[in-house]
C-alpha cells in the first residue's frame, strides 16, 4: 500500500512514505536550483519538492508568503 498517492485539500502528497510540498512556478524557494531533480517532481502545474530535502537547507518552511511576516505564528 505504500505505493499509492494521497493526498489532501492542500495538495500535499504523500508517495512511498515520503512527503511532498506544492509549489507554483513563482512560488519556488530561492535555493531551487539546489535540490536533485530526483527530490521533485511536477503534476498539474505545480513543482512538488520533497519535505526532507526542504528542512535539509534549514529555511523556515512554514511560509513563503513575505506578507505574512510578523503576522504568522506557528502553533507549539
């Protein structure tokens, strides 16, 4: 059963155990060009980036959204 995709409102999928973020083309963090080409993936107009190799840059993943700083506090 691990080889089925789940997903979520989100769009958040889940593939083998391994968890993957959605990102729009604009929307791609700064250190994209870093991570393998094995790490991601594209379906449905969005670039999913696994979640570990995200947290791997020690970047703060909760969001990209410059706006919102300040504004957001993550829950304990």
């Amino acid at each position: 059963m691990s080889n089925s995709i789940k997903s979520n409102q989100l769009n958040i999928i889940t593939l083998n155990n391994k968890t993957y973020i959605p990102f729009q083309l604009h929307q791609l963090p700064s250190y994209y060009q870093e991570i393998p080409l094995s790490k991601q993936f594209s379906l449905k107009g969005y670039t999913y980036i696994d979640l570990e190799e995200l947290k791997s840059f020690n970047k703060d993943i909760t969001t990209f959204n410059k706006y919102l700083d300040g504004q957001y506090t993550p829950s304990k």
